[in-house]
C-alpha cells in the first residue's frame, strides 16, 4: 500500500478547509497530518502559509468573500457557476 493511501486509511478526510473556515482546531479535531501537509505545501511554493480544500465549491465560496469586500467591484459573467454566485453574494461585493 502506497503511503498516501495508508495515511489517508488513517486520518481520513475532511471535506472543507480544515484550518480556517472550521472549528476543528479549538475542538481538537485538527489532524497534526493536515497542518504538516498545509505547512509542506507552503515552503514548497514558497509562501507564508497554504490552505487545502477538498472540493472546489468550499473552495470558490469561501476565497471570494475572503479576498473581495463590501464595497469592492467584481466583474463576472452572470452565467457563473451556483458556487460562485454564492462567494459572490457573501463576498458583499458590487457584482457588474
């Protein structure tokens, strides 16, 4: 058995952004396994920190909002995808 396939038989998985969009880490549930591959990812790219994600709609609806604020201008097509809307609408944003 490859090594990513034993470890993830071990921890398991969790389907969002484990270490800012939950409350995993003050309930105890953050795996050490999580923070080192996040912590891994980020000196391979070079970056102060990584976040990881498992699907892209947790994905989509937290980045926007987490970068565009209210009053910020967003341009995008308004055939986007529903995650998308959705990160457009927390984002509070002025959409165009």
């Amino acid at each position: 058995m490859d090594p990513g396939h034993s470890t993830g038989r071990q921890v398991g998985n969790i389907s969002f952004a484990i270490r800012y969009t939950s409350d995993l880490n003050r309930l105890g549930l953050l795996l050490d396994v999580h923070i080192h591959l996040e912590e891994k990812l980020a000196s391979y790219f070079g970056a102060e920190q990584a976040i990881l994600y498992s699907y892209g709609f947790s994905t989509i609806a937290s980045a926007i909002p987490a970068y565009a604020k209210k009053g910020d201008i967003i341009y995008a097509d308004e055939c986007v995808n529903f995650a998308i809307q959705k990160g457009l609408d927390a984002s509070r944003s002025k959409i165009k």
